[in-house]
C-alpha cells in the first residue's frame, strides 16, 4: 500500500504444499474450563494485585503474631498507648511509624523517649500494653477464619438445598421455595443479631449466626441452574446408564455449576468479614483477650482522639481485605460467568 | 397485577408473623432475667417486678398475650428506660434515622446515578476508572471505618464540621456522607452497567441516526431507560440504611433508632429490642413489596408480557 511503484510478479509467489493431515490440526493448545478462566482473570490486572495482596495478608495473618517478640495478650501497662515506631523507619518523620504522637492541639509527644522504652512496637500498643502487631494480625488471622468457615457452610448448606428443590421438583421444591422467600424476607441484621444475644459471642456462635440466613442466594443460584441441567442429555444419559439421583447431582450437575458456586462463596467472604466487624462494633463481637479486626476497631475507637493509630491501622487492614476479596470475585465472576455481570 | 399483589401481601404478613414469633422465644431462650443490672432489689421487690411483666407466666400464655398486644399497636413497656412504651421509644427515636437515611439516599442516588451515567458515556477513560474505583471502595470499605476516619479527619483535624450529636443541619452532614457511601456505590455499579448496555441498543443508534445531540441521546433516550432497573437496588440499599443506622448513629452519637437499638442490646432490655426487631423486619419487608409492585408500574414491557394474569 505504501509503496504502489512495486512491481508484484508471478515468480514471487510459489504454490502451497497441501498436506491433509496437517490441516485439521489444532494450533492452539486446548483449555479446559479453569485454564481458560484462569487466561482470563490474568488479564484483569486488579485481581491479579488483589490475589496477591489476600496471599499476603494470609501469610501474614499466619506468620504474623510469631514474627514480633510479644505475645497478643501479654500486659504490659508500663508501655501502655505507644505510638507506632519501626526500627530504620523510625528516623523519617512524615511516616506514622516515628514513634512520635501528635496532639489534638498541634503537640508533638515522644513517648518512647519520657518513658525510657527501648522497645520497638511496630504498630504501637493498646490500651493494656498489649503489642498491637500481634494483635492485628491476630485479629486478622480471626476475622478470615470466621469469613471462611461461615462462606464455606454457606456453600455446603445452599447447594444441597438449592440442588434438591432443583432436581426433586414439584411438591417438595415449592415447599422448599416458599421458606426460601420467607427467609429472604427477614432482614439478616435482626437474624444475626438475636442469634448472637441468644448463643453468647464467640467464634463458632458468630459463625452459626452468619450461616443461618447467608445461605439462600446460594440455594436459589444452585436451583435455577439444576433445573437448566435437568433436562439436558448428559443427566439424561447418566440416569439411563443407572446413576443414583446423587451421583447425578454431584458428580455430573455440581461440576458444571463450579463456576458459579465458587463466584457467590467469594461474595459472601467480605460480606461475612464486614458482618463480624460490625458485630463486635455493636458490643456482639468476641471477648478480651480475643481479638478480631472488628474488636480492635471499635476499641481503637474508645481512644481515637488521643491515640489514632490504634483504630487507623486495623481499620486499613479490614478495608485492604474487603477490597482485594471485592476486586478478586469481580474479576472472577467476569472471568468464568460473564452472563452474571450485575 | 391485584392478584400478584394480594399473594405478596400474604406472604409479607406471614413473613412478619415468623419474624415476631422467632424473635419472641429467641428471646426467651437468653439467660439472666432483664433487672440483673439492678443488683440493689431484694428477692420479694424482684418477684414483683417478675409478676408485674408477667415473667413467670407459662411462655404459651406470654406467647399469646404479645401477639394480642402487638396487633393492638402495643409493644410492650421498656425493662430499662423508666417504663416508657416501646412504641413511644421508637416514635421519639424515629426522627433522627429517617432525616439521615432520607438524606443519604436522596444524596447517594444522585451522586451514584451521575458517577454511573458518567462512567458509562466515558467509557474506558480515566473519568470511568474513578467512578469505578470509587464504587469498589464504597463497597468495600464498612461503614464504620469509614464514619470513624471521617470523624477523626475531618471532623477532628479539619474541624470543617461538627464531631458529633444531633443540634442543627449541620451536624447531619458527616453521617449522612458516611451512610450515602453504599448507596453511592451501589448505585453508580448498577447505573453504569444499565447504561452501557442501553448505549450499546438499537433505538439509540437510530436516534444517532436521526440526528439527535449528544444531550439529547443521553439524556432522553438513555438515561431514562437505564434507571429503570435501578429501582430494584432499593432493596439492598434497605439493608444498608438500616446496619449503617446502628453503627453510624452511635459512632456520632445521634438519638435515633440505630442507637437506641444498640444500647438496648447492651443491657438486655428484651422489649425494646423485640419491638426494634419487629420494625426493622416490618420495614425491610415493605420496602421489598414497593420495589416488586413499582417495577411493574414503571416499566411497561414487563406490564404488557404480564399482561395475561391482569
């Protein structure tokens, strides 16, 4: 096209080699279903980050509470509201981790030095004297461990339920379909809420809690695409070569509504890690010396004026959470169910 | 239409029956008699109190008496707060919630619609990636974080407004914003995503075609069409008003509803937090039933594909 003075003559060209065999060949190597998700969540590059940053906070949820000398429940009221101090970083001054607080009116402390502390606490102390490094990662490593089991039985308890009003039909689904609605009906707050008042705060009682409602956007999910399959002529074939109704539900329907299952859990991830928060931020969350992000926040909270860092740092850590989990099940949900894009 | 609505009416009315009765042995079922905190009573002073709320009454039988009561509009005394009636509780408090969720959801539709049409009419630029990322953190962030920072910043370091309580309008400004940033999200997602597919439809190329301006087609032909479906947020936004009360109001200390509930929780008093409840479930419920019945008024393909069961 640029250039129209080239002369294209016959002899360029040259006849093709047809070869039968090599014409029905695939190029491409052939994916399966998670491959292909997986090229596609690649791409979004917030997930990527997001994944990594869950990986992250995991470990160090995990590692955490060993890494720092001071255990999470250890006293000590001598080194009472510490500010933050981090040893090399303690020497930059606009970083929080100087070791240095500022009053409500302009007044620079320097607690580290009044008290003669040689410790370094990097995220401060409580109240108590309680190393707040141990206890953030410790009310990390809590908060996932309530979001997860909770998803998790949400999962099982909504795909059973969702499954059999699905595939058993008729009488029994709609049964099982008017309670759904009635449940969906009552708002979970005052669920959650009176199970907690009735159970006594705890872990498992809050877990409880959270799966009692949590469950049924599972189960209506789980059913619309049971009653898709039903009818389709692999649960044909399977049912004429003999399966059980269980085998057919969880070895040929289950699989092919992975996808979905696994984008709803990932949604009710943050959501269980923002219900446990606010439960201990209403006075229903864990007791001391347990800590949660959500115990911390609000107890960072009685002392935000004088001591900010105290509510700051677990509520950026809970808000760096629910976004990765946010940003992780958009991306995933537009990766393997496009259809579902709200 | 009047059967499907007579249908859900009956299915609110159950729904609110199971609410009132789960709550009422729920609340039976916890420990510790509700005068626990008043450790000065003697035993016989203590008896009379019990016989007084009917305590030692056989649960069938108090059963049967709320249920009564609660049909005649009455919901009990408060154990703790001088025996006032619930009722008259929750009409005190009531005020203070409903200005600030009427404010944040006026508010947040408004910011959240004009993020979303935004976001959508640039799509792919920088405009739409701000909107976008100011969704996820509206979603993400809970509300009581973010109430907290914005007291702390803004309220304390900034002092642009007040730090808390309830005197004027703008005392409202800081919790209405911190209650709105759901609605903001939520409401900007959907609208963008509303929008993108109504600018991607037939009818607004042939517009294009016509002749029509940009105003024109985004604002005529688009916008009108895309916020339809958004009524149907309403129903989480609900939910959110209604957590978001109980946290927001006490970070601020408003004397609403939220709050009220809250310390309610803290000293036990089963009635107010019964009769809360009941409210709170009673509300959501309405508001699911609006949202069904206003969809079906408002847009009228789905009017006319019901058409048969009119």
């Amino acid at each position: 096209m640029t250039n129209k003075d080239t002369v294209i003559s016959k002899d360029m060209f040259q006849p093709a080699q047809m070869d039968l065999l090599k014409s029905e060949k695939i190029a491409k190597p052939s994916l399966n279903f998670w491959q292909d998700a997986w090229l596609r969540v690649r791409k979004n590059k917030a997930a990527v980050v997001s994944l990594f940053v869950t990986i992250l906070l995991v470990v160090m949820a995990l590692l955490g509470p060993i890494l720092t000398p001071y255990k999470y429940d250890k006293q000590n009221t001598a080194h009472a509201n510490l500010p933050p101090r981090i040893q090399g970083l303690e020497n930059i001054h606009w970083l929080p981790f100087d070791g240095t607080v500022t009053t409500r009116f302009g007044k620079e402390l320097h607690p580290y030095e009044t008290k003669q502390i040689k410790e370094y606490y990097w995220f401060g102390t409580d109240i108590l004297g309680r190393d707040q490094f141990a206890r953030v990662w410790k009310g990390t490593q809590v908060s996932l461990l309530i979001a997860f089991f909770a998803a998790l039985i949400d999962m099982l308890i909504g795909v059973t339920y969702g499954a059999i009003s699905g595939y058993v039909g008729g009488k029994v689904d709609s049964i099982m379909q008017r309670i759904v609605e009635v449940l969906v009906g009552i708002p979970n707050l005052v669920v959650v809420v009176l199970m907690i008042l009735v159970l006594k705060p705890g872990i498992i009682p809050i877990i409880l809690a959270l799966s009692i409602t949590g469950w049924t956007s599972m189960a209506r999910v789980v059913r619309a695409q049971v009653l898709k399959f039903k009818n389709q002529e692999f649960v044909l074939a399977a049912k004429t070569l003999g399966a059980s109704n269980g085998s057919i539900i969880f070895k040929h329907m289950i699989p092919n509504m992975m996808g979905i299952i696994i984008i709803n859990t990932m949604f009710s991830i943050p959501n269980a890690i923002f219900f446990e928060a606010f439960l201990s931020f209403i006075g229903l969350g864990l007791q001391e010396p347990n800590a949660s992000l959500g115990t911390l926040i609000n107890d960072g909270f009685k002392s935000m004026l004088a001591f900010p860092s105290q509510m700051v740092i677990p509520a950026v850590i809970i808000s760096i959470i629910m976004i990765a989990f946010n940003l992780i099940a958009d991306g995933l949900r537009d990766a393997l169910d496009p259809k579902m894009r709200d | 239409m009047a059967k499907y609505i007579l249908q859900r009416v009956l299915y609110m009315i159950f729904t609110l029956f199971i609410v009132v009765s789960a709550t009422f042995f729920l609340m039976k079922l916890i420990p510790g008699t509700p005068f626990s905190s008043a450790a000065k009573l003697s035993h016989e002073q203590l008896q009379i109190m019990i016989d007084k709320y009917g305590l030692n009454d056989p649960i069938p039988v108090q059963y049967f008496h709320y249920i009564v009561n609660m049909l005649k509009g009455d919901l009990g005394v408060s154990f703790q707060f001088n025996n006032t009636p619930v009722s008259q509780l929750i009409s005190d408090r009531i005020g203070p919630s409903a200005i600030l969720g009427a404010q944040s959801i006026i508010i947040g539709a408004i910011i959240g619609i004009a993020l979303g049409v935004i976001g959508a009419l640039k799509q792919n630029t920088w405009i739409d990636y701000t909107s976008t990322f100011i969704a996820v953190l509206g979603k993400s962030i809970p509300n009581f974080v973010f109430a907290g920072l914005l007291q702390y910043y803004v309220a304390v370091k900034l002092e642009w407004f007040p730090v808390m309580f309830w005197k004027g309008p703008s005392y409202t400004v800081l919790p209405t914003i911190a209650l709105a940033m759901f609605t903001i999200s939520i409401t900007a997602r959907f609208m963008r995503t509303e929008m993108v597919e109504v600018l991607g439809s037939d009818y607004i190329t042939l517009a294009k075609a016509k002749g029509a301006s940009f105003f024109e087609i985004s604002v005529k032909h688009a916008l009108r069409n895309a916020l339809i479906p958004v009524i149907t947020v309403l129903g989480p936004l609900a939910v959110s008003l209604m957590t978001g009360s109980l946290v927001i109001e006490r970070i601020f200390g408003i004397p609403g509803l939220g709050e009220q509930f809250v310390k309610s929780i803290s000293v036990n008093d089963y009635p107010v937090i019964m009769g809360t409840s009941i409210l709170f479930a009673a509300l959501f419920v309405v508001v699911i039933l609006v949202v069904d019945i206003l969809y079906g008024i408002i847009d009228p393909r789905i009017r006319i594909s019901g058409g048969g069961s009119k």
